[in-house]
C-alpha cells in the first residue's frame, strides 16, 4: 500500500484552491463567459471551401458585405473549414438563401456550407435558463443522494468539492474565452457526477476506517483512506482521461469544446476528492462518534 | 459472491449472445423480424434540419375576442338587456357598459356554468373568461385557462396543417411534436436544405378573393393591398370576402396552353361553387383581387360569370412557386403566422465525418483503455477487457432494442462508458489485493473483495446515474443522446462486471485455487 502524506499537504492545497476559486468567481463575475448562439441567439455556418482560393479574408470581406453585424469568422479544424458566427436576430426564411446568393457572387460556387444553426433570441435565454436549472437540480440531486447515504458533514465535503470542480472549470472557460454551448452543459453535469463518484468512494473507505480505527484521529484516518483507495482513484482517472483524450483528438471539432471540459473536470474531480472533501472532514471533526450515532 | 450455478451460468450465455446478435443486427441484415432492429442516426450523424416553430396568437385572440363581441350583441339582444359601447381595449379585454338594473343580472348570467355565454372548463374548475364589474361598466379578459384553450386549439390546427404540407413535399420520414403550447418541432432527416419547407412553413396561406374597388380612394369598407410582385402600384379592394381559401377542394399547377403562362388551377366546394357564381354574375367587368397573406397575387378582369365551381389564379408564377402556391392552398391556412424559433441543419457531409471521427475516436479510446488494463492487471486485465467487449455489446444492444437515436454526444457518451466502465473491476480487484494480505484463503480473500467493493461500487454508479437522468430530463435534442448512453452505459456496466467478470473470475480463481494468484 502507498503511504504518502497527503494530509501535511491538506493547508496548503486548500489554500491555493480557495484562490482559484476566488479568481475562477471574479473571472465570471468581470470577464464573464463566451456563450455560444445556443444561450446568445444568432447563427452559425459551418462552411467548407472547395475552391482553393477561398479564404478566411476573402470570407470576411464578402460577409462584412451583407449587413449582418457583427461577424464573427475562424478556421474550424481542418484547414478549409470555417465557422461564420452573426448575432443578428430572428430567422427571416430566407436568411441563409440571400447569403448563398451573396456568397455564389463573391467567391463564386467552390464551398459547401455543411452546417446551419439558427437560434432565436427567447429561445436562447430559455435554453440558458434551462442549463442552470439542470446544473442546480444536479447539484441538489447529489447533496440529497449523500444526505441519506452519508452523515451531515461527508455532504458538505463532497458538495465543496462540487463547487471547487464546477467554478474552476468555468473559471478556465472564462480565461480562456473558451465557447459555452449546450454541450458544456451536458460535460459540467458529467463533471459533477464524476466527481462525487470520486470523492464518495474515499468517503465510504473513511466510514469503513472509523469503525475499524476507532483510536486513530480523523487527520491521519483520512490519509489512510486516500492511500488506501489511491491505486482506484488514480486507475479509474487515467482511463477516463484516456476515453477522453481519445475523443478531444479524434472526436471531431464538435466534441472538442465538452471533452476539453471534461478533461479538466476529471483533473480536478481526482484533486478536489482528495485535496478538499477530506480537509472538510477534518476542520468538521469528524469521528467514530460521527456515523455511531446514526447507527443506533 | 464467487458461486455460479449452472442454470445461472446459463442464463448469463443466452441474454450475452441474445445482446451481441441485437447489436451486430445494425451492420447486417437478418431476414428475422426480431433482429430487424436497427439504431436511429440522429439529425446530428445523418444529415437533416430541425426547425422549430412558434405560433404568434396574437391573431387568434383577437379573432376570438371579435367573435365574442358579435356573440354577445346577438345573445343580449335575444334577452332583451340593453348593452352599449362594447369594444375591444389595447389589454384585449372586451369592455361594454349596461343600465344600472342589469348589473346584476350580467354578472350572473356570466357565472352561470350553464350558459354559453362564458363556457365552463370542467378540466380546469375555470371560466374561459375573467368578469370585471365597476358600476355599470364591465371588462371581460381571456381567463388563463381560456387562453390556453384557444392557443391548444390553435395548436392542434396548426400542427395537422405543418404536416399537410410537410407530407406534400414528400421528404422522408419526417417527424413532427408539439412542443408546450405554442410550439411545433419539425424534423426533416436527410433534409440538407431547409430553404423550401421554411419557405412553404412561414406562410399563413390566407386566400381570398374580393373584388377591387372601382373608385380606387379611400372608402368605408376596403382595404389598400399592395401587389405581390410590385408590377402595379397598390388598390383599394372591398374588406367582403367572396370566397376564401377554406372553400378550395383541389389546387394544381398548370400551362396555361394558349399563353404558355403557369397558372393555378383551382375547384371549388359546393358552397364555393354557388357563391362564386353569384358574384361572378353580378360582378362582370370588374377586378377581381386575389389576396395571398395580405398581399394581391392578380386582380384579373371578370369576362364571363363562373359557375363550374372552378377557375384558375394567374400571376407572374415560375412553375416552383406555381406549385407552392398550389401546395399551399390544398394543405389550407395556418390558424395564426408562424415564425422559426430555433433551426439546426447539418449537411450529410457533416454527418459522414461526424460517424467516422466519433469511431475512430471510439476504437481508439477502446483500445487505450484495453491495452491499459492488460498492462496493470496481466490475466485480470483480460477478464476486465472481456466485460468491457461485452458491455459495448449490450449498450449497443439495448439501444438497438429500443431503437434509440444516437447522436454525435451520444457517441461521446459511449467512449466515456468505456474510460469509467472500467472503474468497478478496478475497485473490485483493488480490494481483493488488499483483502489479499490479509486473508491466507485466496478463495477467501477474493470473495470478500467483491462482497467489501459493493458500497462504494453503488454510490459511484448511482452519481453518475443521477447526473444521466437529470439530463434526460432536462437537456434538449443531441444532448439527451449523451444522457442515454451515458445511462444505460452505467447499468451494462453493473451486469457485465457482477455477471461477466465475476464469473469469469470464479471460473479462473476455482481452476487455480491451488497456485498462487497474482493480481
């Protein structure tokens, strides 16, 4: 069995934790988060150019011609795929008719316009209203699932750690302006499955260490359950990662943006199970008297 | 936990292969009508356009609203009760007032269940209007329930109307749902280019034909109606309707054969047929407007009176839009304008790369993960690798049986199953070697590993699950994909770890149990 003392490392990570968190709360506070046309409204063409001449100035000069805003143009995986993102609202039936048209006469025929999305500015906001409250119920669904299976203060480790995850990872999308679409959505509820899955795995070895280790303090008993349950964590992360890595190359530019998050919420999954779950049950002083009392 | 019986054992063979056949069942084709089954690509993977609609009612409430007034006039008159002043305000509540006597007398009439006067929802315990009453004047709105009555009927409608038309163009297997009460989703698979049915979808396809008023000013009772095509500058056209469009029975295009023109050809009900007559009759030499959502398609001269009960609309037509007129009039009009709300096409293209990056994506995954666990777990690698084979053979499976969608998510979701399916047979195996050095019995210390690992296996899965379902239930289009492998992925997780690799494991440690097991 490993023995490393990650308990002498618990003020310090949790220190540094707690800053990222501040920053990560500041970031969406200030700089906000690059929402795509899913919670924003507006439209996106995903464009394939066939003819070789085709660029992305020479799209920027024909589409800047068609009066639709603010457009927004960047490559989009392969060297001829672009994305054409335009926050003008509504979806006049002939939209993406008058841009074809406009499109043939500029750069002539030699592009394949290979995806449209167009969405309305109320169903936007319904759709971001929608995410919220999937990621709240999420969040209160997990607090719930370990209320009943856990005591008091094993709920508030697991759901800290939640939070760290969640903020952090939209603190890193803040920073790095990275596009907030339905699919992150779908990624941060994975992400708070996955992490309470981590950090419930310790906490049921901690239970278990307490009855068994009833003169051990909390302090030393939480290293022993992480070191106990490190080779599992570790394993379990690594071949998650791998699935993960495996489609953020693979997977296509669609996939990227959910399995980037993913990455970074499994990380920080694996961490915060250790480096925050377990420190909360120390600071909450947690002991064998703790899950006793619930037995009787 | 490491006994099998042999009926258990069995058992586990015939659902296995039962699952492997409902999967392989997508690549081949079995002549056998249970395994026939196959996994629906989503709009995502094999090309197609959603488009979803939403109702403007506004139309409809005044409609209603007008409706009522005339209904009230009548029913009033009958019972003798005087009412005046009765319009309609900028809330859309109709206001009238009334002699000091009746005020009581009104307001009971209106809380009366049996009257029709304001009819009674059983369903909701409500009236379909809410009575206001402030001396003698009262104010009478569209009650909550009543307006979702109206926007319910308008919806019913509207969606038998979107899916005439949609049917008429004939595209493949199209899917069309209400959504919530004033919304309808149309899915179009295969559909690359959505321009024609949003074209065909956005019209009201109100028709009517009213004659043009002669003196061409401004007079009671008319309309100034600008041209469609803008080749003649706007008139004035009597508000009468001769005919409208619910009088059609038929509308086809048509070469005119004398002046090579597209026309459309129209017939007409009885009712139709006799009023068109009529006007027609007394109406010879006058313009005839054709009127098409607020806009005059022709207004032709009258030559002869028509009484065939059919006619044909000229206008400066190509034979496509001669056709989607033609499309349009047979299917009937919209209850109220629609407007697309949301739209997301992706072109087959898309699709193609979308399915061989998700499988690539998944094939190598797969194979990290396999190879991985080979390198920790040597024999027990093979065990654990033999359950993940087979979990992806019941995922696929079960899928396949329900005939689910997947979507470009939902192969996301199957590589996720794959990196964390995994974790069960870790924890397992990490808790037998630690059961190991303490227990001398490796039959002992196996058994407890799996007995111990039990909990935390539980609570691990339940998390995800619960993440899964919320998901389900709240995410929208390719994003339920995800949700569905992701939880269906958890419970193949569960059997081919508890049923697979622990029988699998029984089979080996049994065999074994004399040598040293190294895990």
């Amino acid at each position: 069995m490993n023995n490393f003392k990650f308990n002498s490392y618990y003020k310090i990570f949790s220190l540094i934790s707690g800053l990222l968190a501040i920053i990560s709360f500041l970031l969406l506070i200030f700089k906000g988060l690059n929402f795509g046309i899913d919670f924003k409204g507006g439209t996106l063409i995903e464009l394939r150019a066939i003819d070789k001449q085709i660029n992305i100035s020479s799209l920027r000069s024909s589409f800047s011609n068609m009066n639709l805003g603010d457009v927004a143009i960047k490559n989009f995986g392969e060297d001829h795929d672009y994305l054409i993102k335009f926050e003008k609202k509504g979806n006049k039936k002939d939209l993406i008719q008058n841009i074809k048209k406009n499109l043939d006469q500029s750069i002539g025929s030699g592009y394949e316009i290979r995806r449209v999305e167009n969405v309305g500015p109320k169903v936007s906001s319904e759709l971001l209203k929608g995410g919220l409250i999937a990621i709240a119920v999420s969040l209160g669904a997990m607090l719930f699932y370990i209320w009943i299976r856990f005591e008091w203060q094993f709920s508030i480790g697991a759901i800290l750690a939640l939070f760290h995850d969640v903020l952090i990872t939209m603190g890193i999308f803040s920073l790095l302006s990275l596009e907030v679409n339905l699919s992150i959505v779908a990624a941060i509820l994975t992400i708070v499955g996955y992490s309470m899955n981590d950090t419930v795995v310790i906490f049921d070895r901690v239970r278990e260490n307490l009855k068994k280790h009833i003169d051990l303090k909390i302090f030393d008993l939480t290293n022993l359950s992480i070191n106990e349950t490190l080779s599992r964590t570790i394993i379990t992360s690594l071949t998650t990662l791998l699935a993960l890595i495996s489609i953020f190359v693979f997977g296509g530019e669609i996939l990227k943006g959910f399995s980037f998050a993913m990455i970074l919420g499994v990380i920080l999954g694996t961490y915060s199970s250790i480096f925050i779950a377990n420190p909360i049950l120390v600071h909450l002083r947690v002991s064998y008297k703790t899950i006793v009392k619930e037995d009787n | 936990m490491l006994y099998f019986s042999k009926i258990r054992i069995i058992t586990i063979f015939v659902i296995s292969i039962i699952f492997v056949l409902f999967s392989l069942s997508n690549l081949t084709k079995f002549d056998d009508n249970y395994f026939s089954k196959k996994i629906n690509l989503g709009l995502d993977l094999q090309g197609g356009s959603y488009l979803l609609l939403e109702i403007d009612n506004s139309p409809v409430v005044t409609k209603e609203l007008q409706n009522k007034i005339t209904f009230l006039k009548t029913y009033f008159k009958d019972k003798e009760i005087n009412i005046f002043n009765i319009k309609i305000n900028e809330q859309n509540s109709i206001i009238f007032e009334t002699d000091k006597i009746n005020i009581d007398l009104i307001n009971s009439i209106f809380l009366n269940k049996e009257e029709p006067i304001n009819p009674y929802y059983d369903k909701y315990k409500s009236y379909q209007f809410d009575i206001e009453n402030q001396s003698n004047q009262f104010k009478i709105t569209l009650s909550k329930y009543g307006i979702i009555e109206l926007k319910n009927a308008s919806l019913d409608q509207a969606i038998e109307i979107v899916r005439r038309r949609v049917d008429e163009v004939g595209t493949n297997e199209p899917n069309i749902l209400k959504r919530g009460n004033d919304r309808i989703l149309v899915e179009l698979p295969g559909l690359d280019d959505p321009a024609r049915i949003k074209n065909l979808l956005g019209k009201t396809a109100n028709l009517s034909f009213r004659f043009v008023s002669k003196s061409n000013e401004a007079e009671l009772g008319t309309d100034l109606i600008e041209f469609e095509d803008q080749s003649e500058s706007a008139v004035y056209v009597s508000k009468r309707i001769i005919l409208s469009g619910e009088n059609l029975l038929d509308a086809q295009p048509k070469m005119d054969s004398q002046t090579n023109d597209t026309i459309v050809t129209f017939s007409l009900d009885r009712v139709g047929a006799k009023r068109f007559g009529k006007a027609t009759i007394s109406g010879v030499g006058k313009r005839l407007a054709i009127v098409l959502d607020g806009k005059i398609i022709s207004a032709p001269v009258i030559r002869e009176a028509i009484v065939s009960g059919s006619g044909q609309i000229t206008g400066n037509f190509t034979f496509q839009s001669a056709t989607d007129l033609a499309l349009l009039l047979r299917s009937g009009a919209l209850p109220a304008p629609m407007n697309i709300v949301e739209e997301r096409t992706v072109g087959p293209g898309l699709g193609k790369d979308s399915i061989k990056a998700g499988i690539l994506a998944l094939i190598i995954g797969f194979s990290l993960v396999i190879l991985f666990m080979v390198f920790k777990y040597k024999i027990f690698g093979f065990i654990a690798n033999t359950a993940l084979i087979f979990n992806l053979f019941f995922l696929i499976g079960i899928l396949t049986l329900f005939e689910a969608t997947l979507t470009l998510p939902g192969i996301a979701g199957i590589i996720l199953t794959v990196g964390m399916a995994v974790d069960a047979n870790v924890l397992i195996f990490e808790r037998i070697k630690e059961e190991k050095n303490n227990e001398k019995n490796q039959l002992v210390a196996f058994d407890s590993g799996y007995t111990k690992s039990k909990s935390a296996i539980l609570d691990a899965n339940v998390t995800t699950f619960i993440a899964a379902i919320i998901l389900f239930f709240l995410g929208s289009g390719p994003i339920k994909g995800f949700s569905i492998t992701l939880g269906v992925g958890i419970l193949t997780t569960l059997f081919s770890v508890y049923f697979i690799a622990r029988l699998l494991t029984s089979l080996y440690v049994v065999k074994n149990k004399d040598k040293e097991i190294k895990i």
